[in-house]
C-alpha cells in the first residue's frame, strides 16, 4: 500500500488547475500522471530490491527514482523556485551511479519527491509565456530542440516517461508485478 505524506495547497484536486500559459495545456496533464506514475512504479518494491543491478551493468532503482525526483528540482530551478535537492551531489544531470556512494533510501526520495513537486506544480500553474519563451541552455545542442525554458520542462516530462520506464522493467525483472495504473485523486499535484 502506498504510504506518503500529500504536500496540499488546498487547491481542488479532481480536476486540472488553469496554468496561466496555454502552452502549458499538455505539460500539466503529464506532470500529474508522472507523479501518479512515478508512485504506482515504486509501489511495493523494498529498500533492498531497489539497490539490486542486475549483472552489475544496470542503475539501481534508487538512483533511477534520484534521478527523477532531481529532474523535478531543475525544473522548480528552472522556474525560479530555488530549492535545493538535498541528494544532488549523487544525482545531479543524471551523475553516474558509483557503488561507492550512499544513496537514500527510497521513502527518502518520495518524501523529496512530494515536497518539490507540490511547490513545482504551483510554479507551473504560474509561469507566464514570456518565462517559458526565454533562452535557456539545457546542452541539447539538436536543431530541432529550441533552448527554451518550455523546451526544458517538454525534455524534462519526456526523462520522466523514460525512467518511470526503466524502474517498471526492473520490476518485472526483479518478479515484482508490473506497474498498476491506479490514481489517488487526493494528490493535487
């Protein structure tokens, strides 16, 4: 059973909030089904299991979910909200995992997880276009990806698709059952 603690703002939660910037129409829609996602894929998985590799050659399930939860801080920084993710030195631009270093543990991570993305989803709810238009140097350097601040929250979404990806194929092969679809309508975020 999943247990976490829900950050409120005491906002209604059964429907999407208005963003200011319409161009934000598909991004929140997307960043409320990945925090569904991202729970559901961790659902049941032990803090042991979560630091299995499989044939030393893959991430571990909690640097998988670091990398996701930091993904959420660099958009919040991105945005202007300037809080710390307080794992960043292990997962910061998806750093190598390190079997020398001492990660959190997964409850750590979704505690993480809920705060940044209850303050994250206010500040998307804000951000104006001229924000979201504004230059902003990601590293992708691929002609077909503008350096925008809304390009970095589509890039951003789409890490998230593929690591909620990642952590449900190390379910299944960890003999978890796969991932289920279920959607907590209390999490406004």
């Amino acid at each position: 059973m999943l247990q976490y603690t829900v950050y409120s703002y005491n906002k209604n939660t059964s429907t999407m909030n208005t963003p200011a910037s319409k161009k934000l129409d598909i991004v929140i829609p997307a960043f409320r089904m990945h925090t569904q996602s991202f729970l559901n894929v961790l659902d049941g998985i032990t803090e042991e299991d979560a630091l299995k590799r499989i044939d030393g050659k893959t991430n571990h399930i909690v640097w998988m979910a670091g990398n996701l939860v930091n993904c959420r801080y660099g958009m919040a920084w991105v945005l202007g909200l300037r809080e710390e993710d307080p794992y960043s030195d292990l997962f910061f631009q998806g750093k190598a995992l390190s079997p020398e270093y001492n990660y959190p543990s997964l409850q750590a991570l979704k505690e993480s997880f809920h705060r940044i993305s209850a303050l994250l989803y206010e500040q998307l709810l804000q951000a104006p276009d001229e924000l979201l238009d504004s230059a902003f140097q990601f590293g992708m350097n691929v002609p077909f990806v503008p350096a925008t601040v809304l390009s970095f929250m589509g890039m951003c979404i789409g890490r998230e698709d593929y690591l909620c990806g990642q952590i449900g194929l190390m379910r299944k092969i960890l003999g978890y059952e796969g991932m289920k679809y279920d959607i907590n309508t209390n999490i406004p975020y």
